[in-house]
C-alpha cells in the first residue's frame, strides 16, 4: 500500500467511511485524516447534512404519532381479554431517543440550556463543529443490563460519538416513516467493487454504489470516469 492508501490515521468509520480507499488485496479501508479518532471530510458533512434533517424528522414523527393514536381500535365482539395497544411504540420510543440525545449534546454548548427538541436541535445545527471535536467525556445514561431490565449507567463518549449517534437517528426516522430516495441506476459497473449497482441520488449530487456503499459528489465521480475512459481507450489502442 502507498502512503495515501496506508496514513498514520484513518476516518473512524473505518469500511463505512464514504470515501474508503481499497487497498491491493481488496480490503477497504477509512480515508487519510489528520487526527485519530476523527472523521473525513465526506463522512463529517454526511453526517451533518443528516443531523440538519433531524428538526423534519421530529416533525412528521409527531404527526404519524398523532395519527395513528387518533385511530380507535375496532369494538370488541368477544369476551377476549386481550387490550388494544394505543400507543405506537415505535415512532414513540424513536421520538424520546431524539428528545434525549439532542438534549445531552445541546447542555454540552455554552450559553442557556434549550429546553424544547426544537431549540435543542437548532442549537446543535448552529454549533456542528463544536460538537464533533469534543473531547470524550462520561454520560450517564439510561440503557438496558445484561441480566435484564433497564437502568442508568455511565459511558464515555466524544463528539464523533454524538454526530454519528445523531445522524443515525436521521436514518432511523426515514425507515419508520417509510421514505426512501428515489434513484437513477448507471449502466456503469463500480469502478471499486465492479458490480452494475451505481446509483444518482434524486439532487444529481451524488453518486453511490448500492454494493459496496462508496459515495462520491458529482464533480469527483466525473472525473474519475474520464480518467477510467482515458484508461479503457488506452488499452483498446494497444
């Protein structure tokens, strides 16, 4: 491996990292950063774009919520002491882990503690980059025991931590709520993995392989096809 494809330290998503590098054996590897523990450029303003979304999420979570409880149940005809479910866990149990988590990382910015998701979510927004290069430090949580039940625990956690905690909440919300991108597939195979799974995301922003998940933003795929081009000419030349 080069020295760009092997650096000193390597975006913290590792083979999730939307700009990984594969090296001579056809492993996958996170892209080059400057500091360990930290995340590329592609994979940081991933996250980020997904975290800008979360307000939106909160939103049409609330109304689906609304909705569904606003459905009553069919009357019964039977002595069955079985109860309807009211409530629906899902979206509900997904709302909290967003209340919660935009809390914890709101209170760690300076100025007035939010109180609301809304204000906690547009502070977190205005202060992205703050919170990424936060040191670890210990939270005290609520999570389940290994022997059962649920309780509060401690853990410790830095900012990476909480943007990409943050921005899987993003992903989380759009599965619940059933919205999927829709998207243009090219005849072209990957140029990493080699299979016919490239597809345009609905802007014409980006470009990604459903195979192996690479990302690339539109001017970074056009040049590496004319470089491919120029390669495939090359050969048919010779």
């Amino acid at each position: 491996m080069s020295a760009r494809e092997n650096p000193e330290h390597q975006c913290r998503q590792g083979r999730r990292c939307k700009a990984r590098l594969r090296d001579t054996e056809g492993e996958f590897h996170g892209m080059g950063v400057e500091r360990p523990n930290s995340l590329c450029r592609p994979c940081e303003e991933c996250a980020f774009d997904a975290i800008r979304e979360l307000d939106t999420d909160y939103g049409l979570l609330s109304a689906e919520f609304a909705e569904e409880r606003s459905i009553a149940p069919d009357p019964k005809v039977s002595g069955s002491s079985e109860l309807p479910i009211p409530i629906p866990l899902g979206i509900d149990t997904l709302m909290t882990e967003i209340s919660e988590e935009a809390a914890r990382w709101a209170r760690r910015l300076p100025g007035e503690d939010p109180y609301y998701v809304g204000e906690c979510l547009t502070k977190i927004c205005s202060n992205l980059g703050t919170i990424v290069d936060m040191p670890p430090r210990q939270f005290t949580i609520w999570a389940p025991h290994p022997d059962g039940g649920d309780g509060f625990t401690t853990t410790i956690l830095d900012g990476v931590d909480g943007i990409l905690g943050l921005a899987d909440l993003h992903r989380r919300a759009q599965i619940i709520l059933g919205i999927v991108e829709t998207t243009t597939y090219l005849r072209d195979p990957c140029p990493h993995c080699a299979r016919k799974a490239l597809a345009v995301s609905k802007d014409q922003e980006r470009v990604t392989c459903k195979g192996c998940r690479i990302v690339w933003d539109k001017q970074h795929f056009a040049l590496l096809s004319n470089v491919l081009d120029f390669e495939k000419q090359k050969a048919l030349v010779a």
